[in-house]
C-alpha cells in the first residue's frame, strides 16, 4: 500500500493498528464517515468505484480524509466487487501521528504526496 512505502517493519505494523477490517458486498455503498469521523480506505481485496475510477487491491482511497476537516467531494464510493478492506479514522490517524512524531512525519509526508496527485 502506498501509505506504508518507506516504513520499516515496526513503524509499518504500529500503522496497521489503527486500521479496521471491513467486509462490504458488491453493489453496496461505502460510507465516508464511520463513528463520527471522515475515513480513508486501503483496499485489500476486491474494487469499489467513486465518480468512474475504479480503485483496487493496495490502492488507498479517501487518503485526503486523513488530513482534512472538512469533505472535499460528497461523491458515492461503491463496492463494484465483494470488497475487504482496512478502515482508517481520521482521528485515529492523528492520535497515532502525535503519539508517535518520527512516524507521524513519514505518515503525513506520504498522504501530502498521496493527494497532491
């Protein structure tokens, strides 16, 4: 998954601890919000769609959920196959970052690349 390129393997496992595994059936749609937070996704297994672009296994999606406030498009994801995925909280992702500052450096490095395209 990009989000993890340039970690070691402990900083790459302390990451994987504030995600949660998902399971959505195809057709279904993805939220954008889960526990009163904006989420990010890496999928695992399987593709959903947002707005024509499919995104697959090792792909994250929402990336920009993980730095931002606010909602920057309101666009539906949808499972276009059975989908495992690894849930991330924006909230979680912060509190991991301030908890740890060396990682938490790499970590927002890798999101700023990951949406500035």
């Amino acid at each position: 998954c990009p989000l993890f390129v340039g970690l070691n393997s402990q900083q790459a496992l302390r990451a994987l601890r504030i995600t949660m595994p998902r399971f959505i059936e195809k057709g279904r749609s993805i939220p954008r919000v889960a526990l009163e937070d904006r989420v990010a996704y890496i999928v695992l297994d399987g593709e959903m769609e947002q707005r024509g672009v499919i995104f697959g296994p090792g792909e994250i999606v929402l990336a920009e959920a993980l730095v931002q406030e606010t909602l920057v498009s309101d666009s539906t994801l949808t499972a276009v196959s059975d989908l495992h995925i690894l849930m991330i909280r924006r909230n979680d992702f912060a509190e991991l970052c301030d908890d740890d500052p060396d990682l938490g450096v790499l970590l927002y490095e890798t999101v700023a690349r990951l949406v500035s395209g």
